[in-house]
C-alpha cells in the first residue's frame, strides 16, 4: 500500500495542531496515542526528520510495527494536509476499504522484521559474506534458529574476555556454535573454570583462539571429569592448568576411547602410572593427539628393531616424548638409513638414539649433514667418536662448534668431544685458555 493513497481512505490519522479526523491521526503525539492506547497497526516515520531524536521513542513503544519513508513531505500529502508531517499512524478500523491491504502491509512488516533480526543479517553486519555464512550454517544447523541478541550478547562477551575484537570473527567461523550457546548456562561456567587454571592475564583468552571448541564442552560433563583423570596420573594442579590452556585441544579427547589408552600404553612398556606417565604427558601434551595403533606403538617397536633395550625406550620416552609421536617412514626411517650411509653402525646407531634420541628427527639437510661434515672435515676426528658423546648433535655448529674448535686448534689440544662440548662457557676458558685469548 501507497502512504500517499492512505488519505483517500481516511486511515491516517492527524493530531495535534491539525485537525483530527476519525481514522488519521498525524503527529508524533498523536501517533504515541494510539500506539499506548493499541490501535495502531502500525507507524510511518520520515527518515528525513530533524532533530532525529523526537521519534527515537516510536521506534522502542512500535517495536517492530515501524516503517521509515524518504521525505516528511510523503506522509503530509498521504493525510491530506499541505504541511510535512513527521509521524503518523495507521489505526485499526474493521470497516474501511483498505483493512486487507493493511493487514497484509503489517504481515509483510513482520517478516521483514523477522529477516532483520536473523542470524544471516547478523552475520553480515560483522563482515562475513555468503558463501562463509553458508559454512557456518553447515557447521551447526543450530545457528539458524538463534535470535540476533543472544548472538551479539555472546559476541560481546569474547571482547570483554580480552579475545580482541579482529580476532573473533575467526573464532566464531571456526565455531559457529559459540553464538548458539547460552551465555550463563554455558559460556560463562566454562571461562571461569579455566581461569581458575590459569596463572597468567590473557592466557584464557589465549586459549579460546588457538581452539574455540573448547567453549562448546560442559564443565560438569567433560572439563571436571578430565582433571580428575590427569590428577589421578599424579599431575598438579599448576601443571594441569598450563597443559590445558597451551594445549586446549586436550579438552576434546575422549577420555575411555583415547587417553586410557594412550595411559595404557605407556604402562605397557614400564612407566608408572601414578607418576612417570603424568610427567610424560605433561612434558608433551601432543603425545595424546596421537593413536596407539597408528602411531605410537609402530614407532615404539621401530626403536626396539634399532637395538634399544625395554629401559632404553623407557628413558626416550620420558626424555624426549616428541621422538614416540614421529612416524616411522616419513622421520624416523630416513635418519636411520642417513647415519647408515655416512658408516654408524647397528648398535653404534642405538647407542646414538638411546644418547640423543631427537638424532631420529633431526633434519639431515640442515643438522646431522653439517655437523657430520664440520666433525669429520674441519675437526678431523673419527665418526666413532659422536658414539661416545650423541649430544654432539644438540650442539650449534656457528655458535659453539667452531668457536670451541678454532680456541683448541689454536691451543694444539687434544681432547674428547665430551670434554671440549660438555661444559659451558667458564670451565672450557679455564680448561683451555685464557679470557683474553678467547676474545
């Protein structure tokens, strides 16, 4: 329905300081009338008003039975009068012409309003274009029926949890379903768990952005259940929190279908549960994000095939955990057929991964190769040698290796990799020269 067709009917009505006709009332209070007294079907108010805050109160008592126009001049000729008009109001009346057209007019205002406050129109206002909103929806079908406030309370409550403002968005894509949840049934208990974890500003809100799923989990149903599991391996309450909020994905695992049996596992080859295991896992939180079958066990009997013995594995385990979560074709086999190549072998090849187990995943290219070059070509020693001493391997070529070496040539020494490598800084100057000659 045209505005400027409604004074033909009678239906708008005027107030005010013009004069009032029996189904036109025109004039913001006039129109405030008929809304308080329920007669309104519903309100038209001009965009163009001045100052704008004299309607900002029809908008709040029409609530969704409000439609803006252009001009003030459109409503004034709609009602018959010369002068601009405002506001003006649409009455109810069971007997005019017009009350199909209007009731269809206040229908289509509520489908509009409804598409307003949908979670599409939502989304857009914050940035995200269709084909994201779309993957968002197929993420969680849940997110279509959520009400535009319930999603911006729960927006507004990541900022004031310090997650800055560019980073939600991204959170929100990665979990739709954050906007979906209750705000004090479920948000709120879950942050202040984990604060209560946390030792340092921030590190909740850290957390939230590396894995925001973490907000999707019940503190009754798996956060409480998970800390009881891991301070049954004998982890602190300290340790526990720090585990989880650098490493929030935890959170997700199953506890009977994956962590028992990771706990298992490592119980399997000699580690105890009330105390090794706890410290293994916090060590390398990563460890749990691994399969037994898949992972863990292949990598384990691949270390018992080099020549390790049941305390050996257990000592690489405990150590340097890392190594057990490598997989076996793509790190582990490879370095193994490099330290063949350059003339290790077998049980010199054992003795080196029990020494320094991380020799397994160290890149050959950028660390075993110049080192092994730098040992034999510039130091002129025997590979055999690293034998005795794997943590050869940890050692910086540029900053210690060839300082160290340049002082002992210089010097005419003779020495073992371990007492040249083994100590730091003060002993080898005492061992080997003075401070001035270093510098």
């Amino acid at each position: 329905m045209r505005v400027e067709g409604g004074g033909n009917y009678k239906q708008l009505k005027k107030g005010a300081s013009e004069v009032v006709t029996r189904d036109r009332y025109l004039g913001v209070f006039e129109a405030t009338k008929t809304l308080n007294r329920g007669i309104s079907e519903f309100v038209v108010m001009s965009a163009d008003t001045e100052p704008l805050e004299s309607l900002l109160h029809l908008s709040l008592l029409a609530e969704d039975k409000n439609a803006p126009v252009p001009s003030k001049q459109a409503p004034g000729r709609a009602c018959g009068v010369t002068r601009p008009v405002i506001a003006c109001s649409v009455t109810s009346n069971e007997r005019s012409q017009l009350k199909s057209q209007i009731r269809n007019c206040s229908s289509n205002m509520d489908i509009l309003s409804s598409h307003n406050n949908s979670i599409t129109w939502f989304l857009k206002d914050r940035g995200f274009d269709d084909q994201s909103i779309q993957e968002m929806l197929k993420k969680c079908k849940r997110l279509e029926g959520v009400q535009r406030e319930r999603a911006s309370e729960n927006w507004a409550y990541l900022s004031s949890i310090g997650i800055q403002d560019r980073k939600i968005p991204s959170i929100v894509a990665r979990c739709p379903k954050i906007l979906a949840l209750g705000l004090n049934e479920k948000l709120v208990p879950m942050v202040q768990c984990l604060v209560t974890l946390g030792s340092k500003p921030g590190e909740v809100a850290s957390a939230i952005t590396k894995f925001p799923h973490i907000l999707s989990h019940s503190v009754e149903e798996k956060l409480c259940p998970l800390l009881a599991f891991f301070e049954a391996l004998g982890v602190r309450e300290k340790q526990l929190g720090k585990m989880l909020l650098l490493n929030p994905r935890i959170i997700s695992y199953s506890i009977e279908a994956k962590l028992s049996h990771i706990v298992d596992f490592l119980a399997s080859i000699g580690l105890n549960r009330e105390e090794m295991i706890g410290k293994v896992l916090v060590r390398n939180p990563s460890l749990m994000g691994y399969g037994v079958d898949k992972r863990l066990r292949p990598t384990s009997e691949f270390l018992v095939s080099l020549g390790l013995t049941a305390l050996d594995l257990q000592k690489v385990v405990i150590n340097f955990p890392e190594v057990l979560c490598r997989d076996v074709n793509k790190a582990l086999r490879p370095n193994v057929t490099y330290l063949k190549a350059c003339g290790f072998g077998c049980g010199q090849i054992a003795a080196l991964v029990t020494g320094y187990p991380p020799v397994l995943i160290k890149s050959i290219k950028n660390s075993l190769e110049p080192r092994i070059r730098f040992l034999v070509e510039v130091m002129g020693r025997r590979i055999e040698e690293v034998t005795d001493y794997p943590e050869f391997f940890r050692h910086g070529l540029k900053k210690k290796l060839e300082l160290r070496q340049k002082l002992v040539k210089q010097k005419n020494a003779c020495c073992s990799l371990r007492e040249m490598l083994d100590c730091n800084q003060k002993k080898f100057i005492l061992r080997f020269s003075s401070v001035d000659q270093l510098a």
